[in-house]
C-alpha cells in the first residue's frame, strides 16, 4: 500500500450513517496520517455540518430518496439522480480515489455506482439487519460487503460478505468506570434511578410525547431523566423543560457519560444505537421508528428481542408502555438477564476490523 493514500467516504441524512463513516475515517487516520480524506453527502441533509466538524471535508450531491407517494419530489427525482451521478463522476475525477467506502443514505448510491464504473476497490458497510434497496444494488457490484448480522447472504453475495459489526464511538467502551464523573456532570442524585431517553439526532414525536405524558408518575417513582429530544424538537421541548427545571438536551455531546449514569434506556432502533447498546449493556426499552425504509428499525429491534437482550415496544402498541416499564423497573432480575444478553451481541472491535479489510483491498 503507497502511503499517502486518497480515502472517500460516503454517508449522511441521518448520524445513523454520518457517524460511522467519521469512525472508519478516524481509525483509517490514526493508522496513516498522511492519507487524504473527502466525504460526499446529500447538501440538504446534517452530514454537512457534522462531517466538517470533526475536521474532513465534504462535497453534497443534489440528491434525495424517492418517496413511496406520488409527490412533486418523486418528478424531479430523476433529474437529481443524474444530476448527482455526474456530480459523482467529477469528484472522483478530480479527488482520484484509491478506495470508496459508503455507509448508508442518499449520497452513497450514486458515489459508489460510479467508482464501481471506474473499476476503483469499494466496500459498503450495511448497518441493518434488513438491507435498504441502495445497498441490495450496489452489492453485486462492490470488492466487499461489511455487516452487523448474520443472514444476510439473502441478499448479498456470501463470498463477499465479512461480520464486522458496527463502527461506534471509541469513548463508549471504557464507560463502567466512568459513573461517578457521568453523576456529576449531569448533576444527578446517586440514590435515583436515572433514566436515558434518546429519540435518535433529529428526535421522536412518539417518544417525547410518552415521556412528557409521564413527568409526574416519573418523579413520584424516584427517576430521574436524561432526555435527549433531538434538533427538530428543540422548542417543543428543550426550552420549555429548562425553564422548568427538568433536564432536557436537544443534542447529547458526551454520550459515553450518559450511557455511563444511565440504569435503564428508552430508544430509537437505529442500526448504529443497536451496536452502543450492546456494548454499553444496560437494559434497553426498543420504541423503533415505523417512518424508515422497509421498517428496518423494528426488525433491528425485534432481532434482540427474539434473543431477550431488550423489551420491544411498537408505536402502535404504545399503551403497553406504562406495564412494561414498571415490571422492568421493580424486577432486578429482570434487568440483569437483558443486561448480560445485550452484551453477548456486542461487536466492539468493529472499526478496527472494517479498517482491516480497507488495507487489505488497497494492498491487492
């Protein structure tokens, strides 16, 4: 492998797939420091400010998904697509790329089609356990195919499959020690239960609504709660609660000190919070998001709950809630047996892992 290498990166729309991608960027980093990095993603969506924050570059597409309605978007998605193909081109034209990796989200599709035109070495890593259409296309034509489940040579060439897992944050995997500063910095009661609610980078409607419903029963039960209500909430809830005293955050920077003070969580199903959750190994309350592609959120979810490594609660199923969580809450037992099977499904040395591969297909 040369050493002064050209890396890009594809992945956005949500931190489910942004987040990643900075992981395996960071890794690939602190193993060659004079590689070269470039990221495309989609110039509406969040990865144009996060990927710029934790110091890459970054190129948008004009691109978004198509919807499954008949609308205005869905006439001119065709005119994005080609749009974003050519844009694809110019930049892989111009950056000159030795790899092409893609994680997810409407930038990777056309990025990697045209790198596989170009003959150049390209990996996808597929979070969920069920494959969103992009992937399922690109597949027959990409070097290599990371995963986070078994099962999924339904819908992959086997040969080319590895079980990597999912990148996470690397400050996550030390957080048992970390209990006491985590208490601190949220300033919480060690003699309360805490409670971690996540609703994903952007925010759940459902889950906020469950839990401001509940504030009072919450605090009569002794728990308190971290409560990430996410960047589209942030007035709804954010600024009302503070002024309120209740602690709300619409983004949480130190993750690894909230799954540290958290006893219990309440969260989307995300492909990216699955792969934390398993690692952090608390017990998990699964609310998945039924607004995703192919509903891939509960069938992530449903993969643990099948295992009895986390409770799976639907929104359409929500009333079930205030049950489910009290026996959750009362029973220690209970929370010890989801504890310890959450962790069997844990895959922590997955960036380093993807990164492996990335350095083998360079050096082919």
């Amino acid at each position: 492998m040369k050493k002064s290498v050209n890396i890009l990166l594809s992945g956005g729309g949500t931190g489910g797939h942004i987040y990643p991608a900075i992981a395996i960027a960071n890794e690939f980093k602190s193993r060659h420091p004079d590689a070269n990095f470039l990221f495309v993603g989609a110039s509406d969506k969040m990865e144009m400010e996060k990927v710029p924050q934790a110091g890459y570059p970054i190129k948008g597409l004009w691109i978004a998904g198509f919807q499954r309605k008949l609308t205005f978007k869905n006439l001119i998605f065709p005119l994005k697509l080609m749009s974003s193909l050519l844009n694809a081109r110019l930049i892989i034209k111009k950056f000159k790329p030795d790899i092409v990796i893609g994680t997810g989200g409407f930038a990777s599709g056309p990025t990697l089609q045209m790198a596989t035109r170009k003959s150049i070495p390209t990996l996808i890593q597929e979070q969920n356990s069920f494959p969103g259409i992009t992937n399922k296309i690109l597949a027959k034509q990409v070097s290599k195919i990371c995963v986070a489940y078994d099962g999924l040579e339904k819908y992959f060439p086997k040969d080319k499959i590895v079980k990597t897992g999912n990148p996470v944050r690397q400050d996550i995997l030390e957080i048992n020690s970390k209990r006491e500063e985590a208490q601190k910095f949220f300033k919480l009661s060690k003699t309360k239960t805490t409670l971690l609610v996540l609703g994903g980078s952007l925010g759940a409607q459902a889950i906020n609504q469950l839990v401001e419903a509940r504030l009072d029963w919450f605090t009569k039960q002794n728990i308190q709660i971290i409560w990430q209500t996410g960047k589209l909430y942030k007035k709804e809830y954010h600024d009302f609660y503070a002024i309120n005293g209740i602690q709300s955050h619409m983004f949480i920077n130190r993750m690894d000190l909230a799954y540290a003070a958290a006893d219990v969580i309440i969260s989307r199903a995300g492909a990216s919070s699955i792969s934390e959750l398993c690692i952090v190994g608390k017990p998990v309350i699964f609310i998945p998001s039924p607004n995703v592609a192919e509903d891939h959120q509960t069938k992530n979810a449903q993969f643990l709950s099948d295992r009895h490594a986390a409770i799976l609660i639907k929104e359409n199923e929500i009333g079930a809630f205030d049950d489910k969580f009290k026996s959750l809450i009362e029973n220690k037992s209970a929370q010890l047996e989801l504890s310890n099977n959450i962790k069997l499904l844990a895959l922590p040395n997955a960036t380093k892992q993807i990164v492996e591969i990335i350095e083998l297909l360079l050096a082919s």
